[in-house]
C-alpha cells in the first residue's frame, strides 16, 4: 500500500480511489456493490470515467483498505446523484 489503510466503510454510489491509482479526477470509482464475505466486506467498483479501454469497462473487487475518500486528496468529486451522500 502507498498510503496509509482507510478504515472508512462505503455505501452504494460513494465515489472512491484506489490505492496504487494516480491521484487524478479520471482515475475515480464508484461503488456498485458490496459483499459480506468471511474475510469482511468486499466493495465492487467501477470507474465512474469509464473510457473505451476495457480495463476502465471492468468491475474491480477490492477491500475497504485500498479504497480511499478522494477529498484526501483534493480531488473534485463528481456531482451526480450517485454522489449525494458524499456530498454532504
């Protein structure tokens, strides 16, 4: 990990970035599902910029510890109804 752990859990919708992502308002995801497994809480995510490279397209599964609240770093999060809650 490049950064330290987030503790943070996450909601349906809430915008995220990842760990090893560059920093930039392209690279952000949204949470589209969450799963309850033995190890915790495993969040499915999707890049809200999905481009035409079929890597952006994907939905990634990660844990809540790489997945981080962009206002860490400064980032401008998208205001769209899949953001409200972030919002706030």
């Amino acid at each position: 990990m490049n950064y330290k752990a987030n503790k943070e859990d996450w909601n349906l919708g809430d915008i995220v970035i990842h760990d090893y992502d560059a920093k930039k308002e392209h690279m952000l995801m949204v949470v589209v599902k969450k799963e309850i497994c033995l190890v915790g809480t495993i969040y499915h995510t999707r890049y809200v910029y999905a481009g035409t490279q079929t890597n952006q397209r994907k939905v990634w599964k990660n844990c809540k510890e790489v997945l981080h609240n962009p206002k860490r770093f400064n980032l401008r999060i998208p205001n769209t109804h899949l953001t409200q809650e972030m919002n706030k």
